[in-house]
C-alpha cells in the first residue's frame, strides 16, 4: 500500500505541477491585457480612418457630380458659342462670295465695254482692229459646312466633283483634311 500512497501523491504532484503550468501567471495576465487594451485601440483607430475615409469619398462623389454640371454647362455654352461664330463665319462668307461675284462680273462687262475699234497706222481705213481684254471666269459652286470626321474624298464623292478640284480651291494640301464645322467651297462640275 505503500506504494500506492506513493503513485498517488506523485500523480497529484504532477497533475498539480500541470495546472499550474497551464494557469498565466499574473505578469502574463497583465501583457495579455495590455496587448487586447493596444489592439482595441488600434481596431478603434482604424475604425476611425474608415469612416473619414468614407466621408471624404462622399465629399469627393458630391465634388465630381457638382464638377460634371459644371462641365456640362460649360460645354453647353461653348456649343452655343461656336455656333455663334460659326454662323456669323458662314454669313460673312456667303457676303464675301456675293462682293466677289459681283465685282467678276463688273469686271467682264468692263471688259466688254473695253473693246476697242481702231485704224492702225500704215493700213487702210475701214480695216478695224478689235482689242479684247481676257477676264477671269467666275467660281461657280457653294458654301459647305464640313462634318465631324468627314474628308475630302467623301466630300468629293457626296457632290460629285474632283477630290483635286476641292483642295485647289481650298488651298488644302493633299494629305490634309479640313477641320469639323469649317466652311469649304465646293465648284460646281
């Protein structure tokens, strides 16, 4: 029995050494308190940040919506403008084509009337002379506005004239494309 006594003591020796062993003691308690005080505060801080973060990306969508209106108006506007120009453009050119037209035809009845009839020296009388004064023809043709995208390949083809015919009277360089809602003039074939 002796040895019973013994094997029992020393089995509650050790189950006692074990739960010991396993119960913190106090200095540990006390990090472990501070660490879930450290990491409380860190989830509270990083709370914190999530939420002025969300407030900011609020402000920043409000930011965006006021700055899309104010882009939108804005666009509005330069529309209105640039139609603006481009009428009174348009106005002006068909005025200049109109000045120019009449002035060529001014000068081809100036050449008309400048015919003259004379008797040379050294020839018989009654044998006339008519001087006749070439004049430039006139441009025939009209006033387009160009599209957005659009080229003189198509142009030509869309008023069945010469693709050349339109840049000489242009001044456009093969190679170069009018500009959107510029005014080019199309001769007639």
């Amino acid at each position: 029995m002796k040895g019973i006594k013994c094997l029992a003591i020393i089995i509650f020796i050790f189950g006692l050494i074990t739960i010991l062993s396993c119960v913190p003691n106090q200095a540990e308690t006390k990090k472990m308190q501070q660490k879930i005080v450290d990491l409380d505060s860190k989830v509270t801080k990083l709370s914190n940040s999530y939420d002025e973060l969300n407030t900011s990306i609020s402000n920043l969508q409000v930011d965006i919506a006021d700055m899309k209106k104010q882009i939108t108006k804005l666009n509005s506007a330069v529309d209105t403008e640039i139609a603006k120009i481009t009428k009174e453009q348009e106005e002006k050119l068909n005025q200049f084509v109109t000045d120019y037209e009449k002035k060529q035809k001014g000068k081809i009845s100036q050449a008309k009337s400048a015919e003259t009839v004379t008797t040379p020296a050294g020839k018989e009388a009654g044998t006339k002379e008519i001087k006749k004064v070439e004049s430039q023809p006139i441009a025939k043709g009209k006033y387009y506005k160009v599209k957005q995208g659009e080229t003189i390949a198509e142009i030509a083809r869309k008023f069945g004239v010469k693709e050349s015919k339109i840049r000489q009277e242009n001044s456009i360089p093969r190679g170069k494309e009018p500009l959107a809602n510029q005014n080019i003039f199309i001769p007639t074939k």
